[in-house]
C-alpha cells in the first residue's frame, strides 16, 4: 500500500475545506497578487527591521529553537518528497518521461495538494532568515532574493498549472532534506565534512531545473505557435509561468555559481577564500556559514 494511503486509512486527519486541498484563487490562502506582495514586503520589512533592531544588542542563540525548525523543514521535505514520488513513478512508467513531464493529466488533484504543501513550505522557510537576523549574521542578497523570489515561483507555477512542476520540486525537495539536516545537526556543535558540496547540489539541480523548463517551454512553443519546429508535443501550463521559470531558474544558477567560486575557488591575498557576503557566512540556504 502506498504512502498516501496508509496516512489517509490511519491517521486521524482533519476534514479540510475544498480549498485548503485544491488550488482557487481568492479562496485559498496566498493565492493572489494582493496577498503575496504583501506578505512578502512585509518579510523583507521584518527581517531588515530585526537587523537594524539588533545593532547594537547581543546576537541570540536560540539553537534549540532553530534546531526544531530545520528538523520540521528536513523531515517535512523527506516526507513530501516520498509522496511526490509515489505519484510521479506510475505515471513515468505507465504514460513514459514526455508525457509524465508535460501532459495536462499530470497535474491532477493530488499533485496540486502536493505542490500546494511545497507552497506553503516556502513562508515557513522565510524564518530562516529571522534566525539569521536574531543571530546577528548578514542578510546576503542571495539568501534574501533566493528565499523570497522562490514563494513567487511556487505562486507563479500554481497559477499557471505547469505539468512540469515535479521535476523542479522533487529535486528541491531532495536538496532541503540534507540541507537542513546540515543546519540542524551543525547548531548542535557536530562538524559536517560535506557543506561544500550542499552548494554543487544546488547548481546540479539549477542546471537539471533549467534543462526541464527551458524543454517544456520550448515544447509548448513549438507546438503552440511554431508547428513547423520540431517537438515531441505540447507542454501544460501558461506561457507566464513558464517564462517566469526559465528566467528565475536562470538568475539562480547564475548567482549560485558565483557564489560558489567566490567562496570555495578564488584565493586572495593571505591565503583566505572570499564569502560572498565578506563575513564569512554564505546565504544561508544551502550555504554553510564559516563561523557556525
């Protein structure tokens, strides 16, 4: 028996409304530009208040705290991903990669609750950045740009129904279990030999994304608008979403290449590496702080 199904037969789940388990603008929590916007503006807000409230105080350790948070994020991840997974086999197997990856029927009820779950995974994970703030380390841009511009992708990606969804999220979904096992267990005091490759997984994912979405878009174009263009078929989604994708994925992979040579590649005068934020601390999200 599957996953889903044994939570769904023994454990005891409340009755949610049809729009806590489906995706409807207006209805649903944070499914419109007039709710996502705000909320983070007011993330970006916080998080830079905190920074200026903290000058001149103590920086806070609240390890356990952030230890329960990156354990909740860590296992939350590992356990969506298993489900993801448990829906994206059959129809690998049964319907082939093409048609798994791009077909309309790839996005039904219970991939959209998933991505709905990964969505929402997005504003817990802003804490992230309170704890940085609390702690007293820099807010680097890639941290901040990364973290908040990702919850705009889900929004986008949710909108626009994207059938290729999956491939992005479950790849991030494998990157977040060991990168906040990473957080959680280096708050503890534990040495981790592997934080540099937490980043060369990050970039193998972005160029992965990027070779998915740039796929998919150039399939649904094709199909769409340039039939004479050759193409295995249409992709599902809106055209939005998909230009969306490509260029956001696109900055990433950028930034997190350059992030990595700045702080693992580039030696500089006396021997030390550079940070990306001159502190000594990375983004904080697949990053690994020099002084944690």
């Amino acid at each position: 028996m599957a996953l889903a199904d044994l939570i769904l037969d023994y454990v005891p789940l409340p009755t949610l409304p049809y729009h806590l388990t489906h995706w409807v603008p207006g209805k649903t929590p944070l499914s419109t530009s007039t709710e996502v916007y705000p909320v983070l503006a007011a993330y970006l807000a916080i998080i830079f208040g905190i920074q200026a409230y903290m000058k001149n105080k103590s920086p806070l350790k609240l390890t356990l705290l952030f230890q329960a948070h990156n354990v909740f994020l860590s296992a939350g991840s590992l356990l969506l991903l298993v489900l993801m997974i448990e829906e994206v086999v059959p129809m690998v197997w049964n319907r082939g990669v093409f048609s798994a990856m791009c077909g309309e029927e790839s996005w039904n009820n219970r991939m959209e609750f998933y991505y709905m779950i990964n969505y929402s995974f997005k504003y817990i994970e802003l804490i992230d950045t309170v704890f940085l703030a609390l702690k007293k380390k820099p807010l680097a841009f890639l941290h901040v740009f990364h973290h908040s511009a990702t919850a705009l992708l889900c929004y986008a990606q949710l909108n626009g129904k994207t059938s290729i969804s999956w491939v992005v999220i479950s790849i991030n979904l494998a990157v977040h279990v060991l990168m906040y096992y990473y957080y959680y267990a280096t708050a503890g005091g534990a040495k981790i030999w592997w934080k540099k490759y937490l980043t060369l997984m990050q970039i193998v994912q972005f160029v992965i994304d990027i070779n998915a979405v740039y796929f998919g878009t150039y399939s649904h174009f094709a199909a769409a608008r340039w039939p004479h263009l050759p193409h295995l078929g249409n992709c599902a989604g809106t055209e939005d979403a998909a230009i969306f994708g490509c260029l956001l994925l696109t900055s990433y992979l950028g930034l997190f290449i350059n992030f990595y040579f700045q702080t693992y590649k580039k030696p500089v005068h006396g021997g030390k590496k550079p940070i990306a934020n001159g502190k000594g601390v990375a983004n904080g999200n697949g990053h690994v702080s020099k002084s944690d």
